[in-house]
C-alpha cells in the first residue's frame, strides 16, 4: 500500500501547518504553563522542544509517539532522522516528504530531528491510568 499523496502538494503542507499551528495554539501551554500531553507512554527531554512546533506536521502520519501507519520514527536517533530528511530532500520533488523536507531549512530540520529523536514511547507498557 503505498502513501497517500496530494495533488498540490504545497496546499497539502499549508493547510496541515495551519491546523496545526491551530491545534498547537489550542493547547494548555498558551493557558496555564503546562505543557500538552504528547499520547500515551511518550515523554521528551526539555532541550528538544524548539522541534516541537515543526514536528506537529509529522504526527498526522507518524504519530505523536512515532508509530503511526507510516514509517516508524520512534527509536530513531537524531542523525538518522536528519540523514533521512536530507536525503529525502535531494529526491524527486514530487513525493510528499521531499516536499516536507524542503520546506524547512537545516536548522529547523536539524530542531525537528532532535525533537523526534527524543520522544520515547512505552508502548509495551500498561498506562496507569
């Protein structure tokens, strides 16, 4: 099965960064200091959340915690995001993540992967809630 692809890919990535920047605004964290909850069994390190914003376009295939129906992200190191993303990049403009990782620059991809890198998920584990 192959991934779902877009007919305009740059009014695919716009309109995904405007809910996402929409549901990001929505969040706690703008309200009361707290940060919002990331899925079940995942956690990040504080120095990784500049990448935070930027990965919000991942999750709607990768998920929050990196095991969504497409390419597993958790587990990942950061190198290896990035190497991804850089390679991605230099091939065919017309795959939906070459479009994605052309419309960061390596800053942000170097932000994004970092973040990435740092999401731990537990799912193996029972939540106690």
């Amino acid at each position: 099965m192959s991934a779902p692809s877009c007919l305009n890919p740059k009014a695919c990535c716009t309109s995904g960064l405007i809910a996402a920047l929409l549901s990001f605004a929505a969040t706690p964290v703008f309200s009361d200091g707290h940060a919002p909850a990331l899925g079940a069994g995942a956690t990040v390190s504080a120095p990784a959340m500049p990448g935070r914003l930027l990965a919000s376009n991942c999750f709607q295939c990768h998920a929050t915690n990196g095991v969504g129906g497409f390419d597993r992200l958790a587990g990942l190191g950061a190198n290896e995001i990035m190497e991804e993303m850089l390679e991605k990049r230099a091939k065919s403009k017309a795959k939906i993540m070459s479009v994605h990782a052309l419309g960061y620059s390596r800053e942000q991809l170097e932000q994004l992967s970092a973040y990435l890198a740092s999401v731990r998920t537990n799912a193996a584990r029972p939540s106690s809630r």
